[in-house]
C-alpha cells in the first residue's frame, strides 16, 4: 500500500469516563467536535496516554467534512473515533452559524508541539509515521531540538507496501511508544488506523494528515497574523495553487453552502417549537394507537395469562435521556423468574458487545417467542411514550448493567428521549453488532428532524414485517 501523502490534517478525540480526562463535545455536521481550550485538550490526551487508556484522535476541517458527504468508509472511520478535534476556521464559521461555538481551534499544527512539550515533562514516548522518506525523522529531530527530554519511540515513513503493515505495526509494538502520530492524509490515516487499531499497543492514537511536513521544514507556515485572520488557507493556495485550487476554491464554497444549511437546521431543532412539535406527534401517534390497538392489547394479555398465568405486563428498569431511569413496559415474553436466570445465561450471548442476546433462549415462552418475533411486546411502550418517558423514534432504552459498561462516544446514546424504533431496529435489529448501533444512535441524535422521525417510523413497518434479527 503506497500511501500518498495528502497534505490535509486528521487527528483523533476521545471522551473519558474519569472527569480530569473528560472534554466537553458539540454535535455539528453529525459528528460531536470537541469543544475545549488548547491547554485543556493536551491535558486530556496526555492523561489519557499516562494512563494507557485506548483513544484514537482525529482532526476535522472543511476539507474532511466535504470528504464525509461522498466517502462512506471515511464515515465509518470517524465513528470509530474517541474524539474529533475541530481544525481550522472553516469549522468555526460553521459552529456559529448552528448557533454551537467551539472552543479553541484545535488544529494539529498548534497541538503537536504543545503535547511534545508534555510528553517530555512527563516522560512519555512518541512515535510519528507518515510522509514521504525522512519527513518523519526530520519533524522528530526538530521537536527534540526543542524539547530535549522528549522521548522518540521511533520514525517511518509513510511509503510502505501492503505486504509491510504487519512488520510494520510489529515494529510499532516493540518500541512501545505512549502517542502515535499518524500523517498518511484524510481519508488514508482515518481508514488505516480503523483496521488496525485492535492491532496497535499504542494507548493515544492521532492521524496527523501532513503536519510533519511544517515541522520539516518542507513546507512553510503562514505567519501568525494570517492565521489569526483564519486565512491561512490563501497562504497554503498560493504557494501551491495548481494543487490546493480545488480544494480551496470549490471545496470551501461547497463547505460553506453546507455550513449554512446544517446551520439553519441545528436552530431549527434546538427551538422549543421543534421540541414541542415532535411531543405533539408522539402523544398524537400513541394516544390514537392505544385506542385502535385496545382489543389486540386485551388478547394478547389473555394468551400471555393462560400460558403460565403470570402478569401480561413487563416492567424493567431502562436508562432514559442524559441518564435518567425509568420502568419500561413490554408484554412479557419470558417466563416469571427469567431475570434470577438471566446471570447464569451470560456466558452463552451470542451478540458480541454488553448487549446480551440469544436466539434461542431457554426463557421465552411460546407465546413470548410469537410476541418477538412479530415484535408486538413492544406495544405497551406506547404507554411510556404518553408518560414522556420514552418517544416514538429514538435510541433503544439500554438496560443499566449496559449502561456501565460504556466507555468513549457509547455515552453520546443517552444524549436523547428513547424510543420504540431506531435507525438499527430498521436495519436489522439484533443482528447488528452492538458497536453499529452506537453509530447508528449517534448519527440520529446529532442530524434527527421530524422528517427523519416519519421515514423511520415508515421504514418500521416493512422491518416488522420481515421479521430480521427479531429474537
């Protein structure tokens, strides 16, 4: 895989469960961009690879937000993110036409001698990657300069074949490096450190795009009065103007035509005439269902009843919007002590992640297996849906044992009302890995509309009906 050095920048966030590491987040563009002071974000990272604790960092600017409307492994890549920090002014143009300013502008270029200087103070390694042959080195030679006790784990350049990956991450693991920065260019490095982040012992993660380059000397920086103007894009064009041309010019009136649209939406959203609008469909949906379904409701509590003679209804405990708990009801589909038993079932989940599952599990009853399977134990949630408890479209309701098991962006779930159907439950229900339903959740929390709620909710019926991933 010769990797081409693209000169853009790409770098990782993260959010950690220990509130020292913790970073506050802003939806934009459907991805949650970091909103913190330079300081605070070198504080977190540093922490976070003293610690030894996984992050992978990622950078976004108008370039990458432009390569995510037509790249979707790009997108997959960035939602495996622990933390997007915003780069650049277009970004901070965008934050304020959504009405949601960021923090500092945290490019790559300001962060990479902020956290070598902390590396160095508290004795943590670095290993930089990328560029073309002796770029790497070269940028690690100029921050040892700067910071003599800077610990260099090791240099490679960024023009490697396919067939070397493996020697190559090997050689990564060996020199057990604290921070690894990655400069392949968006979208190579997102996608790259992907498919190989399981692999890499490396606690903190960065794609850096062509950061080492400045620091090489290949490439000049704009002086600092042009930067603080946000123009250092011109500065960039006109030393390189035959490659920069589309990417600047079309790709930042392309950007901006985006910006403003995602903007008007995100006020739209936040207003409490949206908020009272999607209230206003969930009450009308639920009330006007309950009163149609009333006679379906009396006979499946018949059927449920004479099966064992336990209670038709459910009620367990669920976590709700920003962490708050409820009782959810569902027709129950299991027999009375099925959740004593739930403990000694565990180990035989079949769905990886904290969620558990099983296709064949001991505990259904006949009547319960049918419910699943058409999904009408779900019904009573309407119920929730009129308590305000819950809403018709929204991340499923995790269960609280789930709910501690989170770490990083799985927290970003609990960001919005729950609701009876969701991107995954339309998508195949259980048989998407728990990692893609935090996706999914995430993607609608940060881009819902009611336009978006009515097509869910359309594509539900068609999903029941198909029966996929019902157990």
């Amino acid at each position: 895989m010769n990797t081409a050095h693209l000169d853009t920048h790409t770098s990782t966030a993260f959010v950690s469960p220990a509130p020292e590491q913790a970073l506050a987040t802003v939806p934009l563009f459907g991805l949650s961009l970091v909103s913190a002071t330079l300081e605070a974000a070198v504080d977190a990272i540093t922490e976070r690879a003293a610690q030894r604790t996984p992050t992978t960092i990622n950078f976004i600017n108008a370039h990458c937000v432009n390569v995510t409307r037509r790249d979707a492994q790009y997108r997959q890549s960035l939602a495996q993110t622990d933390l997007l920090l915003p780069d650049g002014s277009g970004i901070r143009i965008a934050s304020k036409l959504a009405g949601s300013p960021l923090g500092d502008n945290l490019n790559g270029t300001d962060l990479f001698p902020a956290l070598c200087d902390r590396a160095a103070t508290r004795g943590l390694s670095i290993y930089l990657l990328g560029g073309s042959p002796g770029t790497a080195a070269k940028a690690a030679d100029a921050m040892q300069q700067r910071y003599p006790t800077l610990d260099i784990a090791g240099t490679q350049h960024g023009f490697f074949a396919a067939e070397e990956t493996e020697l190559l991450i090997s050689r990564i693991n060996r020199a057990k490096p604290d921070l690894l920065f990655v400069g392949f260019g968006v979208p190579i490095q997102e996608n790259w450190i992907a498919e190989n982040r399981h692999r890499l012992q490396v606690p903190v993660v960065l794609g850096v795009g062509g950061l080492f380059d400045y620091y090489a000397d290949n490439v000049s920086r704009a002086p600092a009065w042009v930067r603080r103007c946000g123009c250092e894009w011109m500065w960039r064009l006109a030393q390189e103007p035959r490659r920069l041309a589309q990417r600047y010019l079309i790709g930042n009136v392309t950007f901006l035509a985006h910006a403003t649209l995602a903007g008007l939406k995100a006020r739209l959203d936040r207003t409490p005439y949206h908020a009272a609008l999607k209230r206003l469909v969930d009450v009308t949906i639920a009330g006007s269902a309950l009163l149609v379904l009333a006679p379906l409701f009396a006979l499946i509590s018949l059927a449920i009843r004479t099966e064992d003679r336990g209670p038709a209804l459910f009620r367990q405990r669920r976590i709700g919007a920003n962490g708050k708990p409820f009782m959810m009801l569902k027709f129950r589909s299991m027999v009375r002590d099925a959740e004593a038993r739930r403990a000694e079932l565990l180990a035989s989940s079949e769905r990886d992640g904290v969620c558990f599952k099983m296709k064949r599990d001991p505990r259904i009853t006949r009547v319960g297996a049918w419910l699943r399977k058409t999904s009408l134990d779900e019904l009573p949630q309407l119920i929730n849906v009129l308590r305000g408890d819950m809403s018709i479209v929204g991340p499923r309701p995790a269960l609280p044992d789930e709910v501690i098991t989170y770490r990083d962006a799985s927290w970003q779930r609990l960001g919005g009302k729950p609701g009876i159907t969701c991107t995954w439950q339309v998508s195949g229900r259980a048989d998407i890995p728990f990692e893609q339903q935090v996706v999914m959740d995430i993607d609608y929390l940060n881009s819902r509309s009611i336009l978006r709620d009515f097509a869910l909710m359309l594509r539900t019926v068609p999903a029941v009906l198909s029966r996929r991933g019902a157990y």
